[in-house]
C-alpha cells in the first residue's frame, strides 16, 4: 500500500522549496517531514529527492508526486459531490504553460477556473514545443502546447494561434536598418532570445526572409515582459506578442520591421482524469483562447 501521509510530506517539500516551509504547510515539525520521506525511501530503496536549496525531485520522486496530484485531484472532485465525506480540502492542479501565454491570453482562464472551482493552480512554465513532454512523464496533468501530436490518454483541443511580430525601437531601426531590413542587416543587428531553445526570431527570418540560418549576436532575456521593455530601450529587435507590442507600435514607440508576423498555432492537452474538474478549465481556456488568440 502507499503511504499517502509521506508522500504528502514529498509533495510539500517539493512544492514550497525546503523541509521547514514544508512542516509550515502540513502543521507538523521538521523532523515528523523529513522522518517521513526518510521512511518512504527506505522503504522504496532508492532516492526521492536531491537535498539541496531547493530540494529537487528525482525520476521516481516526480512520478510519485505526480500520482499523488492526481489522487488529490479525484478526492477533491468526489468531496465535491459528497460534500459529507469531507476532508479532501481543495485540490491541486498542475498545468504547464509558455510565458508567452501567461503573458497575454491565458490569466483570465486561470482566474475562471479558480473562483469556479476552488482549486488551486500550480502553473509552471515552459517553451511551448515542450510543455507536451511534461504531460508525457507525467508531471502536468494539462499543458498549452504547440505540439499537436496527441498525448497518450490526453485529449486534444486546437485553441487558435498567439501571433508575433517583429519589433524595434525607432532609434534601434535607425542605427541597425537604416538601409531596410536585409539579410546582411539582420545578421549584424543584436536580436533578443528568450533562452536556447528561442527560435522564433530565426523561423520568421527563414519563413519571411528566406534566411535559411539566421546567426547574430544575441541577448539573452528570460522574460516575456523583459522582452517588450528591452526592445521598447532599443536593446535589440525581437518578435513580440501583437497583444503586447500592439499599444506601443500605435502610439509609435516601437516599429514593425515587416508587415509579415508569425502565427504559433497552439493547442490545450489534458489527461482524461477528473472530469469535472478538467471540463471547468478546459471550458475557461477555450473560451480565453477564443477571445485572445488569432482563429481560423
């Protein structure tokens, strides 16, 4: 049998950073946790999670965290249709989504949900080309994605497509395109990345442009918002949500360096589990996808 006990003594130490916020969160000491997770161990023979600063999960400590959200998410869905049975409190629900997303579209379908459901959101965040493979180990149980290959045991919605455009400062598109934005031109002009797996600006420049491998210096900014103000400081020129870099290219703070933009088509993946539940956000991202993302 699992004991459930010490696996919700693994999920707390992993979800708030540390053993102590853990004991905080479950109302017992430090020891009780760490006894607990000591013993799920033993038991298993074979590691849960890395102690460090933050604590982080090992492959079998994830799965079994990941069946644990689950377990929660079915008790709180059955408490919920028997309401005498109590206890369950609210669940857990844990979603991966690209920043850009959480940047534009997406909060007002997280808000739904939760005033709806009561259930808290446990958002992380990923590239949107690989927020599927999260669904696939099994550490989300629902992902925004531009995968549209169907997850096992997912089911599969088309929610739209986020649309990008290319965008600088005037004096970035003075100094850097003053002779139009060439191939040549883009491959001296600093551009922004949001990390090593960005690849946005060099798929517009090959599918606008016909540059077939765009290399130019780089920065480097982990951030959806650090992308627009760094481009509104003219750091360097970078694809921008149109939601985002809309108001500036109106009131001419930003330039469009093309016409052309970049449509990511993006889809919603859930497991086929708490069916209630998952039909309440499922029916809130639709809808905010809807409404924010380009359709058709």
């Amino acid at each position: 049998m699992i004991d459930y006990p010490a696996l919700a003594a693994l999920a707390a130490v992993l979800r708030e950073g540390s053993f102590e916020r853990a004991a905080g969160a479950l109302g017992v000491t430090p020891s009780a946790v760490s006894q607990r997770v000591r013993g799920l161990e033993e038991r298993l023979g074979c590691a849960l999670v890395v102690r460090g600063q933050p604590p982080v999960a090992t492959g079998a400590g994830a799965r079994l965290v990941a069946h644990y959200e689950r377990v929660r998410l079915l008790e709180s869905e059955v408490a919920e249709d028997l309401p005498a049975l109590g206890g369950a409190g609210p669940g857990r629900l844990k979603v991966a989504v690209n920043a850009d997303s959480l940047g534009t579209w997406f909060p007002p379908a997280a808000a739904g949900f939760a005033a709806a459901s009561g259930v808290m959101l446990d958002l992380v965040l990923d590239d949107e080309g690989h927020t599927a493979e999260r669904l696939r180990t099994g550490e989300v149980l629902a992902a925004v994605t531009a995968d549209p290959s169907p997850v096992p045991g997912c089911r599969l919605i088309g929610l739209g497509a986020l649309r990008f455009l290319p965008v600088a400062s005037p004096g970035f598109v003075a100094r850097h395109f003053a002779d139009g934005v060439t191939e040549a031109a883009l491959r001296r002009a600093p551009m922004l990345r949001f990390d090593h797996r960005d690849e946005l600006q060099a798929r517009w420049a090959r599918q606008v442009l016909g540059v077939e491998r765009l290399e130019a210096p780089a920065h480097w900014v982990p951030s959806t918002q650090g992308f627009l103000d760094m481009a509104l400081v003219g750091l360097g020129w970078a694809m921008n949500p149109v939601q985002l870099a809309g108001p500036h290219l109106a009131a001419g703070r930003l330039v469009a360096l093309h016409e052309e933009g970049l449509d990511v088509a993006l889809h919603w993946q859930h497991a086929r589990l708490g069916q209630g539940l998952m039909e309440k956000l499922t029916r809130e991202v639709v809808a905010a996808a809807r409404r924010g993302l380009v359709q058709g």
